[in-house]
C-alpha cells in the first residue's frame, strides 16, 4: 500500500511541435485528470502549467522523464506524511546535469533547516550561492509553457 500525499507539479518551456504537446499530455495523463484540457489552457493562455493530485510517495517518475526528454522545466513538491517522510521537491531545467532536491515546506516551496544551513556553512557556500540555488527551486523559476510555431515563434496547441 502506498503514502499517497498531495502533489503539485510545474511545467514549462517549449514544445516543440504538436507531437511533443501529445507527448507531454499522455505522460501527464497518467497521473493527473483532464491532461489535453489542462496542456492546452497553459499553452493558449502563456502560463505555467500546474497539476496537483495525491500521489505514491509524491512521485511521477514517467513525466518527470518525459519534461526531460522534451526540455522542459519541471518542479516537483509533495507534502509531508507524518512520521514517514518529509515534505520535499525535486527541480529540473535544461542545462542542469542532475535533477535537484530541496528540502521544502507543505506549499512546495524551498526551505532549508538550521542543521542544513550549518552544514553549507561549513562546506563554504556564500549566502549568495545559497539563496541562487534555493531561487532555482522556486515555483517562480519555471517559465510558462508555450508551443514553437514556424520560425521559432510561440503559437498554440492545434
């Protein structure tokens, strides 16, 4: 039996054409309702696209591969399970070699404890290098979603 926790994920960047827009609905489809409507309103409207759901363990490994494969920027936050585990989020972008994590609070954004904050201290990270990489992890770091039309310009879903 799993520890299914709320869940939210944030997508974006661009698709590349109509087949990565399909793409990306049936992986989000296979964990979030109403995928096509949900894909296409943060691709006619210029905004983020946000899903929240419960979850096993707060964890969506196949759309988190599939924002990967197509390039694009995803946070994934889940909420704590009381006695279990923590609340956390994990972060991609293109460029990153690795997928992130951060320890965060039950809205999903990222935090860091007195004991961790200690322990960057020793290993020289400047305060500056550590609120860079919390800022990263913010829901505000992912940028809308959009569809490349001819030429490189944003369009719509078809």
């Amino acid at each position: 039996m799993g520890e299914f926790v709320m869940t939210t994920v944030t997508i974006g960047g661009s698709l590349a054409d109509g087949e990565a827009v399909a793409g990306l609905a049936a992986a989000v489809g296979r964990y979030f309702g109403e995928a096509d409507r949900l894909v296409d309103e943060a691709l006619v409207g210029g905004t983020r696209l946000i899903l929240e759901d419960l979850q096993d363990h707060g964890m969506t490994p196949d759309l988190d591969a599939c924002c990967q494969a197509h390039g694009l920027t995803y946070k994934r936050a889940w909420c704590a399970r009381s006695g279990v585990f923590e609340a956390g989020l994990r972060h991609w972008r293109p460029g990153l070699a690795y997928v992130a994590n951060e320890a965060a609070d039950d809205a999903g954004e990222p935090m860091i404890t007195l004991a961790a904050l200690r322990n960057t201290q020793k290993a020289g990270t400047t305060l500056s290098d550590l609120l860079a990489r919390l800022d990263e992890a913010a829901s505000s770091a992912v940028p809308p979603l959009r569809l490349l039309g001819a030429g490189g310009d944003t369009g719509t879903a078809a």
